[in-house]
C-alpha cells in the first residue's frame, strides 16, 4: 500500500482544511488513520477508521475533527474544524490490515503534510 497525503497549509485559529489521502493496493480492507507530530512532543494518534466505517478520536479532537473515507477512490479524508494554534503539525496518514491504535505501529505511513495555524 502507498500512501499520499496532501491538504495541509497554513489557516487562521477557527479556519478549516480538509487533508486527503489516497492509497494504492487494497485500499478498501485497511485499517486508516490520521497521526499528527508537533515540534518538541510525540507523535500523536488523531483519529482512525475501520475498513466498516467505526471510528475514534483523540480527545483533543472530538467535535472538531472528523475523519472519513471513500472506498471507490480510495481516499481517506480529515475534515478539520475549529482549527486552534495546538493543532499545528505535520499529520502523517497510515493503514495497517489489523488496526490502527495508539499501541500498534502501522505497518504503511504517508509522507507528511504540514498544518499550521496562526493565532
């Protein structure tokens, strides 16, 4: 599986993007997810999706952020709203054919993208 990701981009506190990222192979039965790192701190899990559809949130996230897929075009997609300074980060998008968790490394990464946001 490779993985593209892109989206990222600089927007004022409140603003919104959305990052996509396309996967090659057999994209439809992985695991997705969306990981961020910020300068100085670790890498954090930001938000998953099964291959059904279940998802889950860091709770830095919830309600803000929402992460979506679109089997036929073998995307994945983070909806990013009510974006605050602390969100500024790369965000790397990763699949893994078990799951994706804050206690498994994926086994396939993207490049990253960066997001910042300005106060």
């Amino acid at each position: 599986v490779q993985l593209q990701a892109s989206g990222g981009g600089l927007v004022q506190a409140g603003g919104s993007l959305r990052l996509s990222c396309a996967a090659s192979g057999s994209y439809s039965r992985y695991y997705m997810g969306w990981f961020r790192q910020a300068p100085g701190k670790e890498r954090e899990l930001v938000a998953a999706i099964s291959s059904g559809g279940s998802t889950r949130y860091a709770d830095s996230v919830k309600g803000r952020f929402t992460i979506s897929r679109d089997n036929a075009k073998n995307t994945v997609y983070l909806q990013m709203n009510s974006l605050k300074s602390e969100d500024t980060a790369v965000y790397y998008c990763a699949a893994d054919p078990l799951v994706v968790s804050t206690t498994r490394e994926p086994r396939y990464w993207g490049q990253g993208t960066q997001v910042t946001v300005s106060s």
